[in-house]
C-alpha cells in the first residue's frame, strides 16, 4: 500500500501503482530545467510530452495569460465569443494551407479528434448519403484515449487491447509503403470504400505509437485515394504541429493538404489546454444550412478557453518573432550526431531523428522502471516507452544541455 505517501489520493496516467517508483514531485519549472520538490534539477528532454516547445514558464506567455486573467479567464462559446479566440482563429487559418478556415476550439487532443470524426461523419450524413461511418486508420497509430479515437489507434500495439470488444469497428491497416502494404491498402478501399467517412493519420511521425517515421510520399498517396474515392482525409498534428518535425505543420513539409487537421500539445507552448479542429470551406459548407440538425452537434464547457486562446496567441508571438525553425533545424544536427553512436550498440535496433524528435529504438522490450531511475540518475528527465527511448526537447534548447541528454541516452542505453 502506499501508506502515508503524498500521492495516495492520486491516480496515475499509464501507470501500474503498485510496482512503479512513486512519481518524482516537482516544485518548479524554468527554460528546460525541471526543479524537484528534494532539490534535484533535471534537464527535460521531453518538454512535458513535447508542450513545452519554447521552455517553461515563457515570461511572454506569463505576461499574456496574466494580463487575460485580468480581463476575461473564461466565458462559454455558445452565444458568446471573444476577441484572443478569434484573433487565434484568424492566426491558424493564415498558417496553414490552403482553404483550412473554420476552427472548432476544444480542451484536448483526444477531444479535437473526436470533433474531426465527428464532422467526417455528418459530413457525409448531411449530404444525404448514408452508411459512411467508419475510418481507416494505420498501424502505429496513436489518437487519443477516448473511445471514438481508441478505435482509430493501432489495434494491437496500441495501449487499448484490453477494449478491442467494446469499440466500433474501423480498417487499420499498414501505410502504404511499399508494393506490398500498397496493394493491401488499395484491396481495402475498394472493397470499403462506401463504408469509410474518411482516412486518418498522423503525418511524417507517429507519435505515441511508436515514434515510427514515414516520407511523405506515403501522405500524397493518400490524398490521392482519398480524392480518387471521395474520403476526406484527417491529418492528426497534434504532436507533428507547430515545428515539431521541422516544418510549421507537418502537412507543409509534405505539400498536402488535408480536409481537416487537428492541433494541440504545443499549441499553447505547453500552459494551457486547449486544442482545435480546423476544416476546409468545402467540410464547413455541408454544415451550414437551413436545417438546425445539420449543425454541428458538440460544445465542450472549457472551448476557447480565453486563458488558453491568449497563451496561444502569444505561443504564435514567439514563432513570428524568434528563430524557431532555425532551432529545430539545429536540434535535428545535434541529435544526430549525440545519437549516432548508439547504433552501434548491442541493444539498439535502430536511430531515427527528424526535426526536434530523437528516436533510439532497442531490440527488447527494456526495464522501463530501471531505466527511468537511471536517466534522474544522470540529471536528466527522460521517459522511455515500449521499446523507445526518445527526446522531443524544448525548440529553446542550449546546446549544452541537448548533448547532456545525448550523453545520457547513450549511457544508458548501453547500460552503464
Ligand atoms: C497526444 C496526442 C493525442 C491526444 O491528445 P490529448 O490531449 O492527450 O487528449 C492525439 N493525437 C496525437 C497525435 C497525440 O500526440
């Protein structure tokens, strides 16, 4: 039993309680550095599941979020709007591709992908053509942990097996790569074609699945099939927005554009919860209508929270006025060169890196609760997962600290 400790009345994410470390407490943040509760400091490699991209505690965003406080924390979006929500809504329309131009603000990841299945599938109910409601999905996929996105995530490797009974049925299969994985891809829509609202993914990165790269030949392939069958096509950026992997978006790297596109983690540069699901004219119009149940029927209490849409705006302030692609762009020759050397370990199956995303992928499962102990141990906070050892560091990183995180992962991966 946990007995007296602190955290007893908490219950962790992903986490079997009884046997893990009880979690590190920290008691404050600055830049890339995580201050423990006992003193400690650590270097993040993670940026709080990649949030964080300009560091802790920006005092831009401060400021912003400080000032709204202020004004105006908070006011429900039904019948109400106001000024940061649209002024962030006009920013990421400006931002991103072609006609993307409607934005539905909501409070999570996992709830922005609901919305965009959402739409998919009164998108094709309000055109009158029914029967249209399931996805195609990849292996490797990670969408979120509700129910609607559990059943878009990889089926297998996924963190969700045990609820394989209890969710609707989708096509998951293999991104089409290779001669094989494309003939299987192209069986599948022609036999499912009139049953699929639309084609989901994660572009050039998986994420949480595995961490696992595509080139984005893949991605204009699927944009084709979509166009050629008359799917519309999601682009989950959630982790890949906002310079992650080199470009702004993902789908700019990869010169396609999806009928929608779903964002969150670094959209408030790690401060606030908040995420958005932003469609094309052409989804927004199937919308709007003479008929009220053509609406969109959703509305999460916290939308557009306007704490979170001023730490946004202000997120968006620092990618205008500070070098961050150029950061990126930096932390992606550093991580490889800091990372190379593992290749040629024992234990290492393979180094990947693109833009501010590490990958060390071992052969064997590893002792995750060892390894964990093992990076605090090295000053450095990093979480591996599955078989992945990874960095997605804050795009402010010194050089300094990335090559200590480096260093770390080599350490450790070799079991020293
Ligand atoms: C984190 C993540 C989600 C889920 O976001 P939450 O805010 O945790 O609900 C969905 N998709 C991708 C690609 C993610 O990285």
């Amino acid at each position: 039993m946990a007995g007296k400790d602190e955290a007893e009345h908490l219950w962790l994410p992903y986490c079997q309680m009884k046997t893990a470390a009880p979690p590190l407490k920290v008691a404050s943040t600055q830049g890339t550095r995580i201050r423990l509760a006992d003193g400690r400091e650590l270097i993040d490699g993670i940026a709080s599941w990649w949030t964080a991209c300009h560091g802790y505690n920006h005092p831009h965003i401060r400021e912003a979020v400080t000032r709204q406080l202020a004004i105006l924390p908070h006011v429900m979006f039904g019948g109400l709007v106001h000024e940061e929500a649209q002024r962030l809504a006009h920013r990421l329309c400006a931002l991103l591709p072609g006609d993307l131009t409607r934005v539905f603000f909501s409070d999570s990841g996992s709830v922005s992908v609901e919305v965009a299945l959402k739409m998919a599938v009164q998108f094709w109910l309000n055109k009158g053509i029914r029967g249209r409601n399931k996805f195609l999905a990849f292996k490797g996929a990670y969408h979120g942990d509700t129910f609607a996105t559990m059943a878009v995530c990889d089926p297998q490797e996924g963190m969700h097996k045990h609820f394989a009974g209890v969710l609707p049925s989708n096509i998951v299969t293999d991104l089409p790569r290779g001669e094989e994985t494309i003939a299987q891809f192209d069986r599948l829509l022609e036999a499912y074609a009139d049953e699929l609202a639309a084609i989901i993914v994660e572009p050039l990165v998986q994420g949480a699945g595995g961490m696992i790269f595509h080139p984005p030949q893949v991605l204009s392939r699927l944009r084709a099939a979509a166009d050629r069958y008359d799917l519309l096509l999601i682009f989950d950026e959630i982790f890949t927005g906002f310079g992650r992997t080199g470009s702004m978006f993902a789908c700019d790297e990869a010169e396609v554009q999806p009928d929608i596109i779903c964002l969150s983690k670094a959209l408030t540069g790690g401060t606030m919860a908040l995420a958005a699901t932003v469609a094309r004219a052409h989804v927004f119009e199937a919308f709007w209508s003479d008929d009220p149940s053509h609406s969109l029927m959703h509305g999460p209490t916290y939308m557009a929270n306007a704490l979170a849409c001023a730490a946004a705006n202000a997120s968006l302030d620092l990618f205008e006025r500070e070098p961050r692609l150029e950061q990126v762009e930096r932390i992606e020759q550093e991580l490889k060169a800091g990372l190379e050397p593992c290749r040629e370990m024992r234990a290492v199956k393979d180094v990947r890196v693109k833009g501010a995303v590490g990958v060390v992928e071992l052969k064997a499962g590893p002792d995750l609760e060892t390894m964990r102990r093992r990076f605090v141990e090295h000053g450095v906070f990093v979480r591996p997962f599955g078989r992945v050892v990874y960095l997605t560091p804050a795009f402010t990183i010194e050089v300094i600290d990335l090559q200590q995180l480096t260093r770390a992962i080599a350490h450790v991966v070799a079991g020293e």
